[in-house]
C-alpha cells in the first residue's frame, strides 16, 4: 500500500464513530523504515472555516482495522489531539 492509497481513506474512531479525517501525513523510523504513526488534520477552529492549528498523531497500534475506504482506530481522541509543530 502506498502513501497516496491512505490519504485516500477516512479515519474513523470506533470508541464513539466520530470521523477524525482523512490521512494526511506518515510517520515512520528512519532505521527500520516502519511506520510508526499517522497524522490527521485535527478539527477547525471557529465554524469550520478558520484553519486548523492541532492534528491527531495516531500510532500504528491503535489502527484496528484498513478497509477498503476507511481506517478504523480505537483511541481517546482528547489524548492524540496535539499542537501541529509546523504553525
């Protein structure tokens, strides 16, 4: 599976069914070259128009399932929203 196949899919919180986004980043270890987390927009700031200064940063043992269109993970959401290091 490549990049541009995940960022093609839906990351969906199987705690609550609450649709965290779609991928939009990888992160992985430079040694192994294994995938360690993926990164996901996190919500807008004010009604949905003003941009996004969080992501979620989710790691590759919380996903649960790859389906076909989606990405099931189990997390507390609250717990992977970080500050984006890039704003």
């Amino acid at each position: 599976m490549r990049l541009c196949d995940l960022k093609q899919k839906e990351v969906i919180n199987c705690r609550d069914g609450e649709r965290l986004g779609y991928v939009c980043d990888l992160d992985f270890d430079v040694n192994t070259g294994i995938i360690t987390h993926i990164i996901v927009p996190g919500p807008c700031k004010i009604w949905g128009i003003i941009g996004r200064d969080q992501e979620y940063i989710i790691s590759y043992n919380c996903i649960k399932q790859i389906g076909t269109d989606v990405i099931l993970v189990d997390i507390e959401a609250e717990k992977f929203l970080v500050r984006s290091p890039y704003i």
